[in-house]
C-alpha cells in the first residue's frame, strides 16, 4: 500500500480526512489574488499573512491578502493569480520572497476577474468517515452525470464496479422510457446522437441494472440555449487567461462549472488534467468538491485526501 492510497477496500478502521488549518485562508473581502497551482517537491512554500511575525505552509486554493508574502525553497513553486485576473505569477526560489500587492481593480466588471473570484475563500472540505465493508460484493457506482446540469445534449455515461458482468442501462424522462441499451460490459456509454432528443429544463434519470443488486438511479438536466451559450462564452474567454498554464486554466473552468452545477463537464475537465499534472493538489481538491455535491463521498475523501498528501510534500 503506497502513502497515497488513502481508502483501502479491506480497511475496516475508519479513515478521517482533514485538509489545512482554517487560520490559512484569507478572509475573501480582503483578498487580491489566490494560489491555483503549488508543488512543494523538495522544498517549501511558506506564507506570511499581514501584520504576522512568523509564516506558515501554504495551502490549497489559498486567498491572499496586500502585503502576504511568499517564501519558497529548493524546486517548490506556487502559482499566484491576482483576482481583477489582470497577471499571474510563477513563485520559486529565484523570484522569492514575492510580496503580494494591492490591484487598482477588483474585476467586478472583468469576466476573468469574475471566476478567479469564486476561488476565494474556498471553504475547508467536510471530514468524512469512511466505513468498509468486510468483502462484500459492491454494487456498481454510477459516476456522471449525476445530480448535475449539462451543456452537452448527448452526454456520456459513466460508472464503475463489476466491468465484466454485463448490465443493462436506461434512460428515463417524466413520462416513462426513452432510451435503453442491453448486455453492456464496459464503464461508460455515450448517448446516441440518433435517439431521442434530450430537451432543456427536463429531469431525466438514468439507471444501471445488473444481475443480483437493484438498479443505482442518478439524475440530469440539460441547460437552456441561452445560458448554455453563456457559459460556453466565458469558458472560451479562460482560454485567455493572462499567462495562465493549462493547470490554471483547468482550475479556473471547473470552478466556473461548479458555480453554475455543471458538475459533468467539471468532472471531465479535472479528470483530463490530473492526466496532464497529478501531482496538482488544487485538481485533486476540486475533483474531491464534485464528487462530495454529487453525493460521491467516498470518491470525494479519496481525491481530498490525494491533495492533502500532495500539499505536504515530499520528506526533506
């Protein structure tokens, strides 16, 4: 068992997950930037808050104040985007200490401004208790979508557990079925371009039957025309983001979907870019809030507890 593995199937002692000291987010009506991206490596990133004698670790999605300022060690880094989204800055041991300052601007009127600001203030993650269970057999999990909006008319979906068994999924609107597929052994299917058209403001559920356990029921609601252009506009204007890294990038569209419960295509976003950067503690955390407000506590306290691990680094 690796160091990172925080949730072991066989475990039968309860796991607690705890993320950061509260003292280490700044108030948000005072910040003027916020760390998207820190790896610690070898070395450290410490953070002295305003009007303090001594510093601490940085954390996760860390808001920050005029007149915090930055220490970072060895490889460590920490990337600091200010909130009027007017800069970013890559702190590492050569540009360090770097003081944060005041911003003229605070970006109300700056579409950048205004999704870097739903990274203020980002509030603790729940701690979660997980029980095992002694063997038994699971029942497959339906991963996404689920208790989510879409901006994708033809989503796809997503599980996991009993892969090799196959299973029958459905697909139901208010007045009954609409869609079904039989003897699927895979993970995840997508919905066909040719059946029935998914309309906006609908609650539809879906379902997935296999052999010996009741069917798990997840529900979705595709977004209107206009609010889907909406946000597709100001996903594309992140694109944008001055100096931003794909990381950054990835961070500042979840947070945008989280906003507006596009938690689907926030999943498939972070999911995509833990691929390109996995050891990113603000992926692994972001991915954590969207399985804990679908109702994935157990994936949840998973991916909060990966970025707790990350965000301590590496033995020095």
């Amino acid at each position: 068992m690796t160091p990172r593995k925080i949730l072991d199937a066989s475990a039968l002692s309860a796991l607690v997950i705890f993320i950061s000291a509260a003292n280490l987010w700044a108030q948000g009506s005072d910040a003027v930037a916020v760390i998207t991206e820190l790896k610690l490596n070898r070395g450290d990133v410490q953070v002295r808050l305003p009007g303090k004698n001594t510093s601490e670790r940085a954390g996760v999605l860390q808001s920050l104040a005029p007149g915090t300022r930055l220490t970072v060690t060895k490889d460590a880094i920490a990337v600091v985007l200010f909130t009027d989204g007017s800069k970013t800055v890559t702190v590492n041991e050569k540009n360090s200490p770097f003081d944060v300052a005041a911003t003229p601007a605070k970006g109300q009127g700056n579409p950048l401004g205004q999704v870097v600001s739903l990274l203020v203030g980002k509030k603790q993650p729940p701690t979660y208790t997980a029980l095992a269970t002694r063997g038994a057999k699971k029942p497959p999990t339906l991963l996404s979508p689920r208790n989510t909006k879409l901006l994708n008319e033809t989503p796809t979906l997503q599980w996991m557990g009993m892969d090799q068994q196959p299973g029958t999924v459905r697909l139901n609107g208010p007045e009954g079925p609409i869609w079904s597929a039989e003897n699927i052994a895979l993970t995840q299917i997508k919905y066909p371009a040719n059946a029935t058209p998914l309309k906006p403001g609908v609650e539809y559920t879906w379902s997935l039957e296999k052999k010996g356990f009741p069917p798990e029921k997840a529900n979705f609601k595709i977004l209107g025309a206009g609010e889907s252009r909406e946000i597709q506009g100001r996903l594309a204007s992140l694109q944008q983001a001055a100096g931003a890294s794909p990381t950054t990038v990835a961070i500042l569209k979840s947070a945008l979907l989280i906003s507006n419960e596009l938690y689907h295509e926030a999943r498939e976003i972070l999911t995509e870019a833990v691929k390109s950067d996995p050891d990113e503690p603000t992926l692994h955390f972001l991915l954590g809030d969207v399985y804990d407000k679908t109702g994935l506590k157990t994936l949840a306290a998973d991916e909060y507890g990966e970025a707790d691990f990350l965000g301590k680094g590496r033995a020095k």
